[in-house]
C-alpha cells in the first residue's frame, strides 16, 4: 500500500495557484519497472491530494520545496523526489536479484525564471537540480549517490468558462554519478546468467525526458491526465544487460474532490 501512495506522489503534477487545495481521488497508473525495462505494472489505487505554493514553501506531488533565497529572477530552493520500488520477483531481467528499495533524493534547486517565479501560474523557467539519492526499505537506509537533471519548465493556469486548466510541460536531460547508475544497472558476478552479463555503472548521461500534464477544475472537482516520456538512447548504462529498450512511457488519470480550495 506505501508503495502505491509514494508512486501516486511522483507521478500527478496537478498546478494551481497559491492557497491550499486539501482533497479525495482515484487514480491509474502505467510505470515501468525502471528506465529501460521493457516490463511495466499498472496500479488502480485511491490518494489523497494536498496542494500549496506560495512564495516560502510549495507542496506539490513529489515537492516539498522550501524557497533558500531570491535575487531577481533568480531563486534557490529545496525540493524533494525519488522513485518507487521494484520487486525483483516481478521484473524478468531481474529475477534472482536484489529488489530495488524506494528511493528518496534530496538537494538544492536553482532556477532562473524567464517568466513569472514560483509562486504564480503563469512562469516559465529552468531548473538545476542537484539532489542526493538515498534507498531505503524503511528499515534502514543507504546513499546511492547523485542525480543532475536540468530541465525548462512551462505552466499555465487560465479560465474557460467555469473550467480551470492547468497545463504544464517540461523538456530536460537526465544524469547521475556512476553509484546510482550502478544501483539500477550494475550486475554482480553472483548475479550473473547467460542473459546477464556482469557490468558496474557509469557516470554520466542517463537520457532526454519530456512531461506533460493538464488538470481541469470545476466545483469541487479536479481531473487530471499526466504523461512523461524518457528516450535512453547512448545513456552512459546503454551497455548493461538490463536495458531492454531505450523510448519508455509513464502514462496517468485522476480524478479527485475537493474539500477545500482557498
């Protein structure tokens, strides 16, 4: 079950403006096993959904984002992401392996916006994040180093009739240092099988990923359609037995009421 509410977390960029939204949904979801599985689960499950941005603090899907410092169109700030885990019994490339734990990454954010700043709707920005990544099964916990992943941020949220829309899109690279890699892609000599070869991480580029989500509001209604596409193609891990492709997709649907909207 904590699986399936940290997995809702990551993947509903629902966008609205300053105020709190506290509120009930459902959802379902299609997610790879990791970036360059050719398997995938799909998850049916209710949440529950919190949303606030102001100019001190924004709490968002995976962002708990803390505003360090401000100097113009320039601002520094905390946020927070991960991923979810993956039980090797279920994964074919991974079977007789170790499960990948739910991983936790944490660090400073710096974005400079074109348009806007982080507590409007309408903003356009980029962002530099550099966060440490921690896995964890919640009985103990352990570093599996850094994730650098720039992208370019646009958000909109405007009004047709009684309709609110929040589109947002976002185009960024992926990378990370040779630890995390070799935690998702790296392959032991007691892991090895005729299809698995042995192979250890490397740092670098870890592909290109586009998002794109819109949330409509009405009433106390909020439904909300969320894609994201990664293509892996010359990542730094291309080499390792477990990529079996390079274009994956996470596709999403929600629907949520609302109890509070201020």
């Amino acid at each position: 079950m904590l699986k399936r509410f940290v997995l809702l977390g990551l993947l509903f960029p629902i966008f609205s403006h300053a105020g709190l939204e506290v509120g009930i949904g459902a959802a379902t979801t299609y997610v790879p096993h990791y970036i360059g599985s050719d398997e995938a689960e799909i998850f049916y499950l209710p949440f529950p959904y919190l949303r606030y941005r102001s100019e001190k603090i924004t709490i968002d899907r995976n962002l708990i984002q803390g505003n360090l410092w401000r100097s113009g169109n320039w601002s520094l700030e905390m946020s927070l992401g991960g991923s979810v885990k993956v039980d090797s019994d279920k994964s074919t490339a991974r079977s007789g392996m170790d499960d990948l734990d739910f991983i936790i990454e944490a660090g400073p954010a710096l974005h400079y916006y074109f348009l806007g700043d982080r507590s409007e709707d309408n903003a356009l920005f980029i962002d530099f994040p550099l966060r440490a990544a921690i896995s964890t099964d919640f009985t103990g916990a352990d570093h599996q180093g850094f994730t650098f992943n720039p992208r370019v941020v646009w958000r909109r949220g405007y009004w047709m009739g009684e309709f609110e829309v929040r589109p947002q899109m976002s185009l960024g690279l992926r990378s990370a240092d040779s630890k995390f890699h070799d935690y998702f892609y790296g392959v032991d000599l007691k892991d090895v099988t005729a299809q698995r070869s042995e192979y250890s991480g490397k740092a670098g580029y870890g592909g290109i990923q586009f998002n794109y989500s819109t949330a409509v509001l009405w009433d106390n209604w909020l439904t909300a359609g969320f894609m994201r596409y990664v293509n892996s193609n010359g990542a730094s891990f291309e080499d390792s037995s477990l990529i079996k492709q390079d274009d994956n997709w996470v596709v999403g649907f929600a629907v949520a009421y609302l109890f509070a909207d201020e």
